[in-house]
C-alpha cells in the first residue's frame, strides 16, 4: 500500500483494471461495483478510502442511463428503500470513520460472503415483500452504504428473491444505489472524509467505470434470464470468498 497517495503509475494503472471489471459488472448485474472494487483498492489504500472512493465512482456513474432506469424500476419499493437508507447512512458513515483498518477489512469481507449467502435462498414465486420488511431493507442498504460502500447485499436477496423480470430488478437495483450513492457522499463529506486527494483519484479512475459499465449494459439483455440470475450470484460468491482469502493471507 502507498503511503502519502503517491501512486506510481504501475499502481494507478492496475486500480483502472479493477475499476474497469468492476464496473463492467455493474453495468451486466446492476450492482457489483463497491463489493468488486472496496476490497481489492484496499489493497491499495486504506479501505475507508477505498469506500470513499467507491461511493464517488457510484455518484458520477448513477446518472448514466438514469431515464430507462427510472421507467424499467418498480419505483415503489426503490422509493421507501431509499428513503429509509438516506436516514441510516450517516450513522454507516461514522462507523466507518471510528473503526481501525483491520478491523474494517474483516467487516467488509464477512459483507461480501453474507451478500453470496442470501441470494442462495429460495425465491418467494407467490409473496412480496411488504412494507416493514422493505423498510428495514433500506435501513440495511443505508448503513452499508456508509460503511463500506455495499448497499448491494440486502437489495440484491430483496429484488432476486421476487418473480420479476431481470430489467425490472436491475433497474429497481440501480434506482436504489443512485439514491444510497447521494446520500454516502453527502455524509462523507459532512464529517470531512472527502478530500481533494481522494476525490482526484475518483475522477482519474472515471474514466474506466464509463468504459466498464457500457460493456456491461452491451452484455446485459443478450444473455437468458437464468444465465443472468447464476451470474449474479457466482460473482457475490467469488467476491465474499476472495476477501474472506484476502483476509486469511493478511
């Protein structure tokens, strides 16, 4: 890891791989970035920059597309999430800000592999889920978000779980991350976590989650739903076990 952020270009060049993959699958999923990308930048900076980092790259991406988002998403549910994530991300955001490295790195790896977990349940064909349950749901993503930048692993089991069609759950997913995305940054840079260094690396790695995320969108809908549905869990699956090696290996 570089101390005083001063990347060599061997080191800034391989964070743009990682952001361009993990943008990629965002752009085929509809979520997978943060889980993606928080714990290997950590490898490069301290993960509460890599969380701050990520939730700048999902700001600046959110927008992309956002019409078709907002007319593809079932934009009931995504409204009561996020509006329940908004009040619980300012407290995800101060955890983070009190908690040491290794003990972040070990959070943020048990996230991961909980994300692979949940999706693993069976889906509910004849139930929605009702208001308390969406609820707490937003309550979940919120502090996620503000913790590790992952709003993904209660959002995803949520709309997975339910007989809809992948374009309405990635939507649906989208909508909520863009939502979870301002209310991060908003409480990041309240308690003064964002600073111009952070948010410089943010606009150089931009660039490739642009490229990414458009590779990912070009994939998404040529492949079967059933393929879609594995995907998404195989990816939750190698980034749960991949940070729990990382962090084994640490």
């Amino acid at each position: 890891m570089e101390s005083g952020w001063a990347l060599a270009f061997p080191l800034l060049a391989l964070a743009g791989l990682m952001t361009l993959v993990a943008a990629a699958i965002r752009g085929l999923t509809g979520f997978g970035m943060a889980i993606i990308l928080v714990p290997l930048l950590g490898l490069i900076v301290r993960p509460d920059e890599a969380v701050i980092i990520a939730i700048l790259l999902q700001l600046f991406i959110a927008p992309v597309g956002i019409s078709k988002i907002v007319r593809d998403a079932d934009r009931a549910s995504a409204g009561l999430i996020v509006g329940a994530a908004m009040i619980a991300t300012p407290f995800g955001v101060w955890f983070l800000a009190q908690t040491a490295p290794d003990m972040a790195r070990v959070i943020i790896a048990a996230i991961a592999l909980i994300a692979f977990l949940l999706v693993l349940l069976p889906p509910r064909p004849h139930s929605k889920p009702g208001t308390v349950e969406t609820l707490l749901t937003g309550l979940a993503a919120g502090a996620l978000t503000g913790f590790a930048a992952m709003p993904g692993p209660p959002v995803v089991p949520y709309y997975l779980r339910q007989t809809i069609t992948p374009e309405r759950a990635r939507a649906s997913m989208l909508l909520v991350f863009f939502g979870t995305a301002i209310a991060a940054t908003l409480s990041s840079y309240l308690l003064g976590l964002i600073n111009p260094k952070i948010l410089s690396l943010s606009i150089l790695l931009f660039p490739t989650v642009l490229i990414g995320n458009w590779l990912g969108s070009m994939a998404f809908g040529r492949i079967s739903e059933r393929v879609w549905r594995s995907a998404v869990a195989l990816i939750l699956g190698l980034a749960g076990f991949s940070a729990v090696w990382r962090l084994i290996q640490s």
